[in-house]
C-alpha cells in the first residue's frame, strides 16, 4: 500500500511525525502528494506540516503555507496561527512575527495567548525590545483572547 491510497488519518499521522522530527521539507512533500492522490487537505494537516516548518525555524515555508490556506479553503485556527507565529520567531525574524500580527489584526481574528506569548518572545529578539513589548500589547487589544484551560 502506497500513499496514493491512504486517507487523510494517515497523512496526519505522517505529517505529526515529521512535526516531532523537524523533518519540514518531507511534511511539504506529502501535503504535495495529498493533492495528487486527491486526498483533500484539512486543518488538521496544515497545522501539522506548519509546526514541523516552525520546529525547523523554517519560516519562509510556513509563511508559504499560511498563505495558502485560503486558496485551499481552509479556515485558520489559534493553532494555525501560533505554528506560523513560531516558525518567524524561532528563525529570529521578529519583523515577520510582527507583520502577520498585523495582517491577522486586520482580518479580526483573535490570538490565543500562545500567539501573543510567541509574539512577546519575538519582542526579546529585536534590538530594541523593551519600547515593542507595550507597544505590542496596546496595539493587539481587543484581538487578545485569554481562555481558562
């Protein structure tokens, strides 16, 4: 049995495990082979593939993933957003961190405090960290959802 007759179980299963691994470029290459076997993707496969891009620091592919979303008619969740998040800041590019936060805030959606805690991390990586931290802060407000676990 080959990939080309597995379900979408099976490519999340695949896609976590090259999450654990770090392995990002084979978890872009089974979302490739998903649409060839035209299995159809799900959230639950993106946000696998762009957490394996965010434990690599691979930012620029989760970007690309990210902004693929939409055309895949997905619709992006808190963990979606906080594995993108997690990929800019790990690979040091608070600039990014801080332009999604902007495109996200202009499309109403609310961050988790997994987001704003990545978000606050990016700040800790820019030379001039304590004047973005506040002014962060301020500028998210009401985007800012804090839920009781």
């Amino acid at each position: 049995m080959g990939f080309s007759s597995c379900g979408v179980a099976t490519y999340a299963a695949a896609l976590s495990a090259c999450e654990s691994a770090a392995c990002w470029r084979v978890a872009v290459g089974l979302l490739g082979m998903m649409q060839l076997a035209r299995v159809e993707a799900n959230v639950i496969t993106q946000n696998a593939a762009l957490s394996s891009c965010g434990t690599a620091a691979q930012w620029q592919a989760a970007l690309q993933l990210f902004s693929g979303l939409r055309w895949k008619g997905i619709t992006a969740q808190d963990l979606t957003h906080s594995a993108t998040l997690a990929a800019c800041q790990a690979a040091g590019k608070w600039q990014k961190v801080f332009q999604l936060l902007g495109t996200l805030s202009a499309f109403s959606a609310a961050l988790d405090s997994v987001a704003v805690g990545t978000a606050l991390a990016a700040c800790e990586k820019s030379t001039w960290n304590f004047h973005l931290a506040p002014r962060l802060l301020d500028e998210l407000g009401e985007s800012i959802v804090l839920r009781r676990s």
